[in-house]
C-alpha cells in the first residue's frame, strides 16, 4: 500500500509538472486561420482566408507567405519526409484560380508547391495520409483518391459502394493498415456515421463502425497496437481496444461536453471541445483514455473558436484559433521523472526491448504501472546492472518505471509506441 500511495504521489507531482503554458507566437488581422501542421518543432504551415499558406521555420517567430498555385483552402497536409511534402484542400464554389479538390506536393520542405491535382467539379479534400513520399491516400465529399506515384495518376478508392459519403480523416497506423471515418444525412438532425478499415494496403475496405450520431462522427485517432477512439456525440467517446472488432462507449466526467478535433501526443489526448466554466472555446487534455478532461487553454469568444492543433514533439504543440497561433514548449520537460538518478531507461520511446541501467549490480524489484496507478508488470532481477523488459505485450500509451533498490525508489517514465 505505501508503495502505491508513493507512487500516486509520483504521479500527482508529474501531471502538475506538465500544465500547459500556452503563448501567442503569432496574430493576422485579416480572414480567418483554418489549419496548422508542423514538419518538426520549428518548420510548420498556417492557411488563412484570401488563399494565404504561410511557411515558419523558426517555430513561429516568423512567418512568409508562400505562393501556391491555387487560391481557395487548405484543410489538411502530410509529410513523409522533412523536404517531401503534401497538402490538400480545394474550394466548394470553384472559378479562375479556385480550383476544387487540390493536391499540391513540395520537394523542399515547403519553400515551392507545384499542383498534382485540381478540378472544377466543386467540393475539397479534408484529409491526407501519406505512406511514403509517393504513395497516399486523400479524403473528402463523397471521394477517396489514392497515388502511388506521387501525384502523378490516381485511382479513385470506394469502400461504400453506391453510396454517396462525406468522408473525413483518413490514417494509416502501419504500411498496410488504415482508417477512414465517413458519414450521411439521414433525417431529422440525425448522421449515418461510419469508420471504414483496410488490412491490406487500401485494396479492400470493411466497415467496422456504424451509428446514428445527432453530431456525426467528428473525428478519430487510431494506433498500431488497435486501440481507437472515436468522437462523436454529446458528453461520450467512442473506444475500441482490437482494431474496431468491438467497441464501447465510455461517458465523460463532463456529459455536456461536445469535442470535435482530437489528436494523441505522448500518450494523451487532446481535443478542441468548450471551457466547462465559461464556454469558451477550448483545448483539452486527456491522460485516462477521454473520460476525464482539463483545459489546458481557453479562449474568449470575441477572438473565435480554436480551429486546428498539431504536435510535431512530445514536448510540443501548436494551435490555432481564428485570429491566433499559439505554441507550448512545456507539454513535458525532464525533471518530470518523478525521482531522478536511480536508473538509466533506454529506448524511450521504444517499441518492444526497454534496457533498464541500474546504478550498481544489486537486487532490486522493478514494476511497471500505466497511467491509472495499475501494475501491469513486475521483475526481480537479482545481481545484475542491466535488465531487458519485453514491452512488447503492452499497449501503446505512457507508463511509469519504479526500481526499489536499497530502501529507495526511483521513477521513470516511458512511452510504448
């Protein structure tokens, strides 16, 4: 019992390390911010009305405008390396330059975009998945289109056969499995919602979610281990632990709360929803699986809603509202390992083998507990410096490391991916 009342208190001490402190890095007086996505902690883009892409590569000290060879929107962009990228957007009303459903690809970093795709038949893409710098799959009203060379040809991809849908998110969480989340009118305020799947490369698609959702399904985040979490209707998520074979709804402390962009970072959650206590718009945090949620910033409703959210770090996140950028540094920071010194982790991340370095050859007893204070494994080795553990069997998410050695404990924290 001591040890796990130590370890609660561990585990207090870490979260209230990690409250957000979240700075505008940059405002624009005209139009309306629609996106945000970062390659890396310093080079990212924002999109803004009057066909404006903007390109930093100082972590948002500065910005320049970058030409595209479109004017309308961009709503989504996926990088597969630090230099190859795409974007994809469109305009719903399309005339002159507004060119609907458009891809542009950049060769450097997102200096230069030339257009690999762009039609006048009216609608946009919403999302992009790349799996490589030539191979990916993009998403929007009532279309799927995947390359494999770049953007030189398409094929046009129908996992609803007949069926007119507005498709959203698509991701892949390995190289031959994916996701995209879909969605009908029916009638009297209510959606059709659905999550499609494919185990082998996009060839085929079953349908693994269907319900009728008064929101619609909003948005979804997916992991390699099968664990999804969906957002769709009023104060609930949406959550299956075996790749969509089953799901579950799980009601949120705030039955009330309604969230809409949702994105996984170093274990926890994050999601565009409303501040309980003002209503204004907010981002939250989640660290047990979407059930209870904190603000991490709100604002005020005169300076609109938040719009987009990104992480290109574990340690960082950017946001967008319509008028601000913001920017947090400190969504971790070492020191936040509980008690330090007592032993090296290594990988971190890591994916199956973790090394754990004692600081002297002598018995000591390691156990491994998730986020809810749960053990989920514990080892005794005995006269040893360096012990393997096979994380293997975990679930992708954060964890934490105690070693008992010499009447002391140590805490370290681990992220399984």
């Amino acid at each position: 019992m001591k040890s796990k009342n130590y370890l609660l208190v561990v585990l207090a001490l870490f979260f209230m390390q990690v409250q957000a402190q979240w700075s505008v890095v940059n405002s624009i007086s005209k139009g309306n911010l629609y996106s945000v996505h970062f390659v890396n902690v310093d080079t990212g883009f924002t999109f803004h009305e009057f066909g404006t892409l903007r390109r930093t590569a100082d972590g948002g000290q500065t910005w320049d405008s970058v030409p595209a060879p479109f004017t309308g929107f961009v709503f989504d962009y996926a990088f597969p390396t630090q230099s190859v990228g795409y974007a994809v957007g469109g305009a719903w009303f399309p005339f002159a330059n507004y060119y609907s459903y458009s891809i542009m690809k950049t060769l450097d970093g997102g200096v230069t975009w030339d257009s690999v795709l762009a039609d006048h038949s009216g609608g946009v893409f919403t999302s992009i998945h790349a799996l490589s710098t030539t191979e990916y799959f993009a998403t929007g009203e009532g279309i799927i289109i995947h390359s494999a060379n770049g953007g030189l040809t398409h094929d046009t991809v129908y996992p609803a056969q007949g069926n007119y849908i507005r498709y959203g998110k698509v991701q892949f969480t390995t190289a031959t499995t994916g996701y995209v989340s879909g969605g009908e009118y029916v009638a009297g305020g209510v959606y059709a919602s659905y999550l499609y799947k494919t185990t082998d490369g996009g060839t085929s698609w079953q349908r693994v979610y269907n319900d009728t959702l008064k929101q619609g399904l909003q948005d979804f985040v997916a992991t390699a281990a099968g664990e999804i979490i969906l957002l769709g209707e009023k104060g609930y998520v949406i959550k299956s632990t075996n790749g969509g074979s089953s799901w579950q709804k799980l009601a949120m402390a705030d039955t009330s709360q309604v969230l809409t962009k949702l994105e996984l970072n170093d274990g926890k959650l994050y999601a565009i929803g409303t501040d309980p206590a003002t209503k204004n718009s907010a981002i939250l945090k989640s660290t047990d699986g979407g059930i209870n949620w904190q603000v991490e910033i709100a604002q005020p409703n005169s300076l609109g809603a938040f719009a987009d959210m990104r992480f290109p770090s574990a340690g960082t996140g950017y946001a967008v509202s319509s008028s601000q950028v913001y920017k947090n540094t400190k969504l971790i920071s070492l020191g936040e390992s509980g008690v330090p010194g007592g032993f090296k982790l290594y990988p971190n991340p890591a994916n199956e083998l973790v090394t754990i370095e004692l600081s002297n050859a002598v018995s000591a007893a390691i156990f491994v507990y998730n986020t809810l204070g749960q053990r989920v494994m514990t080892l005794n080795p005995s006269g040893t410096k360096q012990v393997e553990v096979n994380v293997n069997s975990l679930r992708a998410g954060l964890y934490f490391i105690e070693v008992q050695s010499d009447g002391k404990r140590f805490v370290e924290r681990l992220v399984k991916q």
